[in-house]
C-alpha cells in the first residue's frame, strides 16, 4: 500500500461509494496560499528573467545551444517518460531504456515521476472537476501554476487515496528516483547542468546558474501549457463534450502534447495524438527510434476507422490538427 494512505480513512469510505459521488467542477473554494511554494516559484521566475537577460547578452553560444538542448531533453522526459510510459502505460521499455528516461525525467524535476504519475492520473479520472488537481473549470491561472501555490482541494486528497499506483510502486525505477530525490534530482537537473558549461568551455559559474535557472522555468510552463491552454483554447473533433481541446501551439512547445481533445478520449495511444509520426511530436519520434532499438515496444494505438467512429459520434467536426478553418465531415 502507497506510504500516503491513511488506513483508517480508507475503511471509512469505499471507493465504490465515492465513485457514486460525481466530484464537483469547480464549488466556491477558500484557497490557502502555500507561502513556501509561492516564495521559491518567485525566486524562481526572477532568476529565469535574470537568466533570459544573461542569455542574449553576455552567456557564450554553446551555454545557450547546451540549454535549448537540455530542454529538450527535459521534456521529453516528461512526455515519454512520466506521461506515455508510466502514466498511462502506452508502451513498454526495456530496463536501459527506463533508466535513460528517470534521468530525463529527473533533469525536469516536476516533483517525483511518482508524484507526478499519482496527479496525473487522478486528472484523467476526474478531469475538470474539483477532484482534478490543475481543474481548468477555474480557468487559466490556476490550472497553470496556480494550483500550485495553494493546499490542495479536499476532493484531491480524498480521491487521490484510491489511485491505483501498484504498477508505479513495483517499478524499481521509479521508487529509486523518489528515495534519492534530493541527491539525484539535485545533481541532474542543478548541478551537473551548471558544472558542465563551466568545466568544459570556460563558462562563469554564475551564468551558467542562471540558464540552468532559466531551462528549468521554461521547462515547467511548457508542461503547465498542457494543463491550461489546452484545455481552453481549441478545438474539439473527437469528443465536443469534455473541455481538452487541440491546440497547435502547445503541441509544439510541448513536443506532441496538445492534441488534447484526442489524448483524452484516448489516453492509451502511444502518439497521444491521431497524427503522431509529424515534426510536432518529437515524443512521439523518440519512441519510435527506441522501438526500432527493441529497448520499446507493444506500442498501442488506436485503429483509423476506431478513431473516425468516435469522431463522427461526438467530434464537433473541426480540423483535427487544431488550426486553421472549420473543417465539416472528415
Ligand atoms: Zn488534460
Ligand atoms: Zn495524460
């Protein structure tokens, strides 16, 4: 049993009972500020600022290309990583193949993979209600950061209780990143990306803090950009009933991940997207390449004609790249 479970609470209520329970979308709410989470985001921020301004003025260019590609990396850690693999298990991998994505993963630091799996998961079972963690019902702001710097709602904690991580917490993986994540975390995603620079091409320590500052700022709102805009700003062709939208954009800077209307109609599909082998999903790629490897594999998709049924049942009849004109019929 996950270490976060109360016993007592959980003989109290049965999931079944709460399951019968719709969570409310967004009831009126007192919100408890996390002063801890909102001082060290704010710090944060600046130092990123700081580190956009040493970036174009005095940061050497292999500091600043080393960073992009740190980025990238990042990301992809959380997209292939935390998402695709161990949320929603839409592939497998092999040992070497975890191990490259934890420290992907950890170079992102969005709390533990762990943690993350627990929240997510819980977003997709009740998403855009109170009992989704980053419910965008309360629009923008919170859904992107804001949910952050406040206690959670009482519907997560409840809810959250009955998550089934048994997969996460056999997964040594992902256990090993959680119990060394002050050491392991620390070093991939803070130490070594300062070090590197200044050890290899003479770059000064103290610009070399702040673009490390800087990836990991950007890194953060390109994964909160999935949690908000895309879930407000879009289209919907596969399900016009739920609020995830496509939205192009996001899909960009997010490396695939804002064909959201899709991902959340099928969340089990490697591509989380129907277009998945394009430039905009680079995740997507990075999976494939590792399939041809044999380190990934029983990636899962979703049949063409699957996908067209469903669009034609409950799709609003918009172009599915989320762009451009209204698209009527398929
Ligand atoms: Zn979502
Ligand atoms: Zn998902």
């Amino acid at each position: 049993m996950p270490p976060f479970v109360d016993k007592a609470e959980v003989q109290a209520e049965s999931e079944d009972a709460l399951e019968k329970l719709v969570a409310p979308q967004a009831a009126p709410r007192k919100f408890q500020v996390v002063y801890r989470n909102l001082v060290t985001f704010g710090l944060a921020h600046l130092s990123a600022l700081y580190g956009l301004y040493l970036a174009v003025t005095v940061a050497k260019w292999y500091s600043v290309f080393f960073c992009i590609f740190l980025a990238i990396v990042a990301g992809i850690g959380v997209t292939a990583g935390a998402h695709r693999l161990w949320t929603h298990r839409a592939y497998k991998a092999k040992m070497p193949l975890q191990i490259i994505l934890i420290v992907m993963n950890s170079l992102a630091f969005q709390n533990s993979a762990l943690d993350w799996i627990r929240d997510h998961r819980l977003h997709h079972r009740y998403s855009d209600t109170d009992a989704d963690p980053h419910n965008a019902t309360r629009g923008f702001f919170y859904s992107h950061i804001g949910w952050l710097l406040v206690r959670k709602h009482p519907e997560v904690k409840r809810r959250g209780k009955f998550v089934d991580l048994s997969d996460v917490y056999a997964n040594p993986v992902l256990t090993f990143q959680k119990k060394y994540a002050i050491p392991f975390i620390g070093t991939i995603c803070f130490l070594l990306p300062t070090v590197i620079p200044w050890y290899y091409w003479g770059e000064s320590l103290y610009v070399a803090w702040y673009l490390t500052m800087l990836r990991y700022v950007y890194s953060l709102h390109v994964t909160f950009l999935v949690n908000s805009a895309a879930h407000l700003w879009g289209n919907k062709p596969y399900d016009k009933y739920i609020k995830p939208v496509q939205n192009l954009y996001v899909s960009f800077f997010a490396y695939g991940e804002g064909f959201h209307n899709y991902h959340h109609v099928f969340p089990w599909d490697y591509r989380t997207a129907e277009l998945g082998n394009n430039w905009l999903n680079l995740s997507t790629l990075f999976i494939d390449f590792f399939a041809w490897v044999g380190w990934a594999y029983d990636l899962k998709t979703v049949p063409d004609d699957v996908i067209s049924a469903r669009a034609e049942r409950t799709g609003d009849g918009a172009n599915k790249w989320g762009f451009g004109p209204e698209e009527k019929g398929r």
